[in-house]
C-alpha cells in the first residue's frame, strides 16, 4: 500500500491525535505510582494477618509474607474463611495469590494509620 | 525491583493451582516464569460436585499461562493424605469475575 506523502494537512491531524492520547499516558502513569506506592504500604504490612478475598469470591485468611510489584500476595499458615463451602484448599498452608485476581485486602483496623495513607494517595494524585 | 513471582521455593513441590475457570489442578512445580506462567509434572485435576466424591483426573505434563492462574498453593502432604477425597462433597469452585 502506498504510503500517502506528508504534506502540512496530514502532519495538522498526526498533531491532534498526539494529544488526544497525552492525557491518557498521563493516566497510565499516575496509576503505576499509586501501584508503587501500595507496594510500599503492603511491604510495611509484613508479618500482619490478613484476609485476602478474591474476584471467584472465595476467601483467604493468613499472615502476610511478601508481596511482589505486581501486588502479587504470599500468605502463611493460610485458612479458607468458608472452609465447609470451599474445600478445595484444606491441604494448603502457604499459598500465593496472584495480583490480578485479588478483589480485597481486609486489613487489621489498628494495622491502618488512615491519615497517613490518605495523605500520600492526595499527594500522588496531586503529582507531588 | 523486577523480580518475579516468589515461587522458587514451591520448585519441586506439590503445589495445588487455582485457574480462574475455577479447577483445581494439582501437580509438582516444575518451572514458572516472570508471568506466572507455570510447568507442572505428574498433575491431576480434582473435580469436585455436591452429588458424588472427588474425582482425580490425571493430566500428566502441563504448562499453565499465567494469565489463568488465581492461587498456587503448596500442599501438605501429611494434611492431603488425612483427607477422604471420596466422600467430598462440594460444589465447584466459581470461576473469576473481572
């Protein structure tokens, strides 16, 4: 296919549709720092029990071992919440869970310091 | 900061897999990658239904995508072995609603 040559009105629209996309890279960037900045609450989180429920609704309660930058979890000593409704992990004590399948991190409430977190999400947001 | 997943202490175990279809795949860790994408041995599905027991579908060598996968976990053996599989009963586990 012939490519078409770029006179003054095709490079106008190749102008607009860069930015009509800025916004957009600016959105994906803004999400990888609040990505990181979860990464850094969760590392802190070590060593804490938490019950990590999942998008297939099944829950699971453990204490937190590590966490990896894609929120990836690893819990120890793992029990599932509803053990008579979901059996199928009773052989299982230490599990990981992948970040992407994770709906919520149910958290101890003396485990949040909320102002403080509050305060670093307002900032990211700002772009501090 | 770009380490993978923290599987590498599960290589060589018994691990149970949790795909987002909702199977349970059960199986000895061969190799996993970046993506989670994982290389299981002499593995098994465990179907599990309200009406009759566990039933145990070998599968042999499995190379699972990442994509796919919701939980590794690793198996007790000792906890594994006091289960009576057969008389299970359960309904399947739901599949993973983005």
């Amino acid at each position: 296919m012939p490519k078409k040559p770029r006179t003054p009105s095709t490079t106008q629209f190749s102008d607009q549709i860069l930015i009509a996309t800025k916004p957009r890279k600016l959105h994906l960037l803004l999400v990888r720092r609040i990505i990181v900045l979860f990464f850094s609450y969760f590392k802190d989180l070590v060593g804490r029990e938490v019950t990590v429920e999942l998008k297939n609704d099944l829950a699971i309660r453990g204490t937190l071992h590590s966490v990896d930058q894609y929120l990836n979890i690893k819990l120890e000593n793992t029990r599932v919440v509803d053990q008579d409704k979901y059996p199928h992990m009773l052989s299982v004590r230490n599990c990981f869970i992948r970040g992407s399948v994770v709906r919520y991190v149910q958290l101890p409430p003396d485990g949040v310091d909320i102002e403080l977190l509050h305060d670093a999400t307002r900032r990211e947001a700002r772009g501090g | 900061m770009a380490t993978g997943p923290g599987l590498e202490s599960l290589v060589d175990q018994t691990i149970s897999v949790i795909t987002n279809d909702g199977r349970n795949i059960v199986g000895v860790l061969k190799g996993f990658d970046q993506a989670t994408n994982i290389i299981l041995d002499e593995s098994h599905e465990r179907v599990y239904s309200t009406k009759e027991g566990v039933q145990q579908l070998v599968l042999g060598l499995y190379i699972i995508r990442g994509d796919n996968i919701s939980v590794v976990g690793e198996l007790d053996e000792e906890l594994d072995s006091s289960l009576d599989l057969s008389n299970l009963r359960a309904h399947p586990l739901k599949p993973v609603i983005h």
